[in-house]
C-alpha cells in the first residue's frame, strides 16, 4: 500500500526525521519532476516504493512521510530536459544521491550504467542512456539526529599556541598494534585511548584529517586495482565516510565520528577537517551523473560561458563548484555550520580555496563566499585555513586572503627547503620566514599566526623522504612514474633512496632534525606531517594519493633512529610550549628595548656583529644568527601581567663545511647556554655554556639554540 505523502516543508534541505517521520527536500530549479525512491537495500536494483513529490516553494521540492525513520535509504530521480549544449544534463534513469545526505551507504559500481549518456556513442555526452544505475549507486540514509554529547566542548586552543598534525583517519592506525584491530583505521580508532595517548605526547594541539566527506574511487583507479586514498572527490558534503567507520555505512558514522570528536576534545585536542569545496566526485562532461550534475547542473557547476556543454575547471579535476549561485553558495554552509553545530569540529582547510573566490575568473578577496563567511556567526568563530592557490590563471595568491583567514605558507615551505639545500641568496627570504612572514600578513592588520608554516604535507615528498630522493618513484601510482611533482626542492646527499653508509644516514638525520627545529622554532603556526617525526617513508612516492596500503600507512615498529627523531619532535614542541618567545602574537618591530642596547631582535653574521642592510640585499651567506630579546614580547597575559622569557639565540648554517660563529657579546650578556644543537642525534645533551665574544663550532648543515644566562644564573 502506498504511504500517504504530506506537502512537508522546504526547509531545512535534506532528509530530516522529526521523531514521527521525515521531511525530504530537494532544491531542483530547472526540474520537471522530482520522484523520491524508497529502497529496502543498499543493492537492490529497483525501489520498494517510488514517490512523486508535488509541493514546489521556490524552487525546492518537498513532502513528509509519516511514520518513515532513521536507517530508511532513499535516492531521488529527476526529470528534466537532456541539452547538454545547454548546460542540462536531467536524466531520470540514474538514481541520484541527496546533496544534504548525513550519511551514505554503499559505493559506486562502475559496472553500473552510471552515466547519462551511451558510453563509446560516436556523440559521446550528447547521446542519452536509459539503462537504469540503481543498483550501482549509493544510497542515501535518513539518519538519527540525537546524540549524548557529554556536555563536550571545543578546547578553543589560542591560534599562537596551535601544533597542528596533518594525518590520515585510516593510515594513522590501520596497524597500530595498541589499537583493538577491529577499530584499526576507523574513527574509533583515531579516538581510541592509544591513539590519543600518542597525540598528547607528541604535544599537538590539532589534528588536522584528510577529506572525510564522503567521497567515490574514480572509475580509472578501480580498473587498475587501486582507490582513492586521499578522499579529494567528494560526493556529499554532509555525510562522513563510511569506509572508516566499524559501525557500518547505515547511519552509524555519524554517531561514531561523533565519538571520535567527543575523545579528542577531552584530550584537549581539536579537530580541523580539510574540506573540498572547490569541485566534486562526478568530473567533466564525460564524467558520470551521481548527484549535482542531474539534479541541478547549471546551479551546482561552474560551466563555460558561450559552451554551457563544458565545465570550468580550476582545480585539475574536470570541474568547479559555481559558487556564484546563491544555492550553491548556500548548500556550502549549510555544511560548514552542520559540521561545526552538529558534528562539533573546530576547523576547517579549505583546498584549492583560491577556487572558491572566483566571481568571474580572477580571485577576489571580496567575492560572495568571503562576505558570507565573515558574516556567519557560526563560521566566522573557527579556525579557517586557506590553501592559497589552484591551478588557474592567477591562482597563486599566498598573502592575499581576508583578515580572519589562516593561509598554508607555500613560500615558507619552498624557502625552508632551498635553504636547508644549500641555495645561495636564501638569507633574505629566510629571514622572512622565520619571523612569521610579515611582509605577506602585516599590511591587512594579521598576525604572524596567520602564516601556517609546513614543510612537508599529504602531497609530496614526507620528511624521510624530502632527504633521501632526489627524484619521485610514483610507478606504483600505474600512470608511468608522470604523475606528481617534479621539483619538490629535495635533496638526497648525493644517494638515492634507502643505503647503508653510514655518513649518508647521519647527514640525512641531521637534515630531518634541521627541518624539524627550524619548522618549530619560526613564528606562526607550525603544521607537522604525520609520521614525520618517525621518518615515515612512502619509498620516494610523492604522489601517494591512491596507495590505501602501507605505502601510506604508518608503521610503528621503530628503529632505534625513528624513537630518537620522535624524541627530538616532542621534546621541541614541548620546548615551543613552554616559551612565548617563539610564538609571538605580534610581528618583531626591530626596535631597541627602553633601557638596553638591544632590540626585539637581532640578526648576526658569523663574526658576531649585527648583519647591515647590504648583506641582507646581496645574500651571500649560508650562516647567520638571530636573537630573540625575551624582555620585548609587548604582550600581556590573561591576567594582564607582563609575558616574560628568556633571550634566545638561534644560529643556522646549511653550508656543508662548519664555521667557527662568535656568539654576540654586550653588557648585558654573560654567557650563553646551548639548548640544542642538531648535530648530536637527538638524545639529551650535556650542559655546554659559552661566554659571549668566544666563538662557537656549528657544524656544517646544522642547527644550534642558545639561552642567554645572566649574571644571577650563570
């Protein structure tokens, strides 16, 4: 018997259960007819019952079913006009997956017809199939909103005081051996007690998760026995992943992510979730009709002007989100306050944000979707980051985000590793860098925080390998080693890959340390890699996007040098804690401190006398010194009292012979008190004090940290 169908409501978009039944709502403008479709399975091939929804309020399709329920799975077919030509693409042979799906059972089957058009047609997407796909397609799930949150809240860590750890929710512990196996690799696992135990040790206050909106593997990845690792495809903004959930694809993700957040907040650990927003799974014209492309094509995507068939494509993906239209613009956050007021993350890092300021086609900082974030009182109050590029024309725009934006620091990353490579001329720019690149966020009123500093990330080279390939091996990746990167600024000593010289290993576990120490002792925000600090290796692929197996993964049984670069990590972020110094809210002004000869801060050549302006301009060094006055923070604490420190003086020297530096002298300086230096491997040190004017041995591609030591502690 049918059920009885109820003109419902137009808002809130998406499958909504009330405790009596569900309202569903589907924004469509350029639809016919729009049939809702009831299944009894995630594989079944027809609907157990098929409704037409009749209620249309501005241009949304609605209807309440009573006594429907969370668990229930359900797609929608949409009738329409098939112009390509046109920019419509209506089909209502593909079952469709609900733009504001929670959650979403099943995966794609290429074998399925997913397709609009007759696949190998001599008029290729022009042509029009009428195979039915249900079988093949994913199904929505109306899912149960309620859930006991214990009362949790966000840490709300200060962005000063921000480590952030990039990682994967399944390569982090998919073989953990502390992490109960049927929870390896799921969300539980990441919010497992091992799993945190870990994180908080470490001293991060942030994990910063690969894409968990629920994405598809590309049809050319499944052909070659491969998947999409990353998870940069996404299908439904609203719903979690289900592959790493152990709960299950029929709602239980969502509660099980829930979890997940709950456990990390009361280790005081955020949740910064990286988001793609900039385009979709379903890809260029000949791509397949999964969801937005026959819902509402002209709305979702952004299509070429005079050639509505074709799509503009800024991300390298065969699309772009059109986020000039108010819908999109609106199902956009819409997310972003679900994930934020429901799912209870902290964060988000938006990729290929430049993609998403577009008005037309140069990036504007003043275009809609920045106006609106600003003015969200949800949005506007989490820790927003920005990859500032795509691959567009004029795309790279690192420096040029609005205030209350956070940018991934792509010129620190470069700088950082032609200096620690030996380039000449990189003094300058380094000197920038290390002091939370004012010249990119002082002018528009930001802090140094806004700079994300980084030096390795998910894409690219890891630390391990950054030092031991000169070259990427992606032939795992089937595309003939031509995919990724080609210049990641790496450098091998001379050796590629894996040896067993001695001297070669030593220089590259200096060079990790060096990268390491400087990522940690800049101003800004520093973002680790995971598995960085354990010399996590990916075999010298820099392109490990499709590599769910350990390629990707982590594998935790350490060497004796993988504890001792671990070690080193937490011991430098705990060190970066327990002094403001180094992560200042306010850039360095160079001025000298009322009643002292010295200023905020200081570079120094190898002689031990003040760098002139000359020397920065031609950039010949590969050696200098910057001291840091702790008596000139400006900065005051919750309490309002003065923050205080001790003078710090950092030396660097990626020249591979070593020199003799003299540390600088005055009258107020003693000695100086040698904190670390990368040349030793990581274990502590003995006590090394020098006095100031006597010269000091830095080793050829190496990094020490001096503590000033006045009279009273001498």
């Amino acid at each position: 018997m049918a059920r009885r169908l109820l003109p419902g409501r137009p808002y809130p978009l998406g499958a909504t259960w009330d405790g009596k039944g569900v309202n569903f709502a589907l924004f469509a403008e350029s639809a016919t007819c729009v049939e809702l479709c009831l299944f009894d399975r995630r594989d079944a091939d027809t609907p157990s019952e098929t409704i037409q929804l009749r209620e249309v309020t501005a241009h949304v399709w609605h209807g309440y079913l009573p006594g429907l329920g969370p668990g229930q799975l359900y797609g929608y077919r949409v009738h329409g006009p098939y112009e390509p030509e046109a920019g419509l693409r209506f089909n209502p042979n593909k079952l469709l997956i609900d733009p504001y799906a929670k959650a979403i059972a099943g995966a794609v089957d290429w074998r399925a017809p997913v397709f609009g058009y007759q696949v190998g047609h001599p008029d290729a997407d022009l042509s029009f199939d009428e195979n039915d796909d249900a079988w093949g397609v994913p199904k929505s799930v109306v899912t149960h909103p309620y859930f006991d949150w214990e009362g949790d809240r966000s840490p709300q860590i200060p962005w000063h005081e921000s480590v952030i750890y990039e990682v994967h929710v399944k390569g982090f512990t998919v073989r953990h051996p502390e992490v109960p196996e049927e929870l390896r690799g799921t969300y539980a696992g990441l919010g497992s007690r091992p799993a945190i135990d870990y994180l908080k040790n470490l001293g991060v206050t942030a994990v910063e998760l690969l894409p968990v909106h629920a994405f598809l593997d590309e049809r050319h990845l499944v052909e070659k026995g491969l998947k999409n690792y990353w998870g940069y495809s996404t299908i439904a903004y609203f719903a979690p992943e289900a592959r790493y959930a152990s709960a299950g694809d029929l709602g239980g993700q969502v509660a099980e992510f829930k979890e997940m957040v709950k456990a990390l907040h009361r280790a005081g650990i955020e949740v910064i979730l990286d988001v793609v927003y900039n385009h979709t799974g379903e890809g260029n014209h000949l791509g397949p009709t999964l969801s937005f492309r026959g819902i509402d094509n002209r709305t979702y995507y952004r299509l070429v002007a005079d050639r509505p068939r074709y799509y503009m494509d800024y991300t390298g993906t065969g699309n772009s989100l059109n986020v000039r239209h108010p819908q999109t613009l609106q199902l956009i956050m819409d997310s972003l306050r679900y994930w934020v007021q429901e799912m209870h993350v902290d964060g988000f890092r938006f990729d290929l944000a430049a993609t998403l300021a577009r008005e037309l086609h140069d990036v504007d900082r003043l275009s809609a979707f920045f106006d609106i974030i600003h003015q969200d009182p949800v949005i506007s109050r989490v820790k927003l980051i920005a990859e500032p590029w795509d691959v567009g024309e004029g795309g790279y725009q690192v420096g040029n985000f609005p205030a209350l934006w956070t940018e991934w620091n792509g010129k620190y990353r470069d700088t950082v590793r032609r200096y620690w490579r030996g380039d000449e001329f990189q003094a300058a720019e380094l000197g920038w860098r290390l002091t939370g690149s004012s010249d990119l966020y002082q002018s528009d009123g930001r802090r140094p925080y806004a700079s994300i500093n980084f030096v390795t990330c998910h894409d690219g080279f890891t630390l391990n390998d950054l030092v031991s390939y000169n070259q990427k091996h992606n032939e795992a990746n089937g595309e003939d080693n031509r995919d990724g990167t080609d210049d990641n600024l790496s450098w091998n000593c001379g050796v590629e890959g894996p040896t067993d010289d001695p001297a070669v290993n030593a220089l590259r576990e200096r060079q990790k340390r060096n990268f390491l120490a400087t990522l940690l002792l800049s101003q800004g925000v520093p973002m680790i890699c995971g598995g960085d600090e354990i010399s996590r290796t990916q075999r010298g692929n820099n392109n490990a996007y499709c590599q769910d197996n350990e390629i990707s993964w982590f594998d935790w049984n350490l060497r004796d040098d993988q504890r001792r670069l671990l070690e080193f990590t937490r011991r430098l972020i705990a060190f970066r804690r327990q002094h403001p110094n180094f992560r200042r809210r306010k850039f360095f002004q160079g001025r000298q401190i009322r009643g002292s000869d010295i200023k905020d801060i200081t570079w120094f050549r190898a002689d031990g006398h003040e760098m002139t302006d000359e020397e920065w301009v031609s950039g010949w060094t590969r050696a200098l010194g910057m001291r840091l006055a702790g008596e000139a923070l400006d900065e005051v604490d919750e309490w309002g009292e003065p923050v205080r420190d001790d003078t710090f003086l950092l030396l660097l020297n990626a020249h591979h012979e070593a020199i003799d530096f003299v540390l600088p002298n005055g009258a107020t300086v003693t000695c100086w008190e040698r904190v670390l230096d990368t040349m030793e491997d990581g274990g502590p040190s003995e006590r090394v004090v020098r006095p100031g004017g006597e010269s000091y041995p830095l080793g050829g591609r190496s990094l020490v940290l001096f503590r000033r030591l006045d009279p009273p502690h001498a």
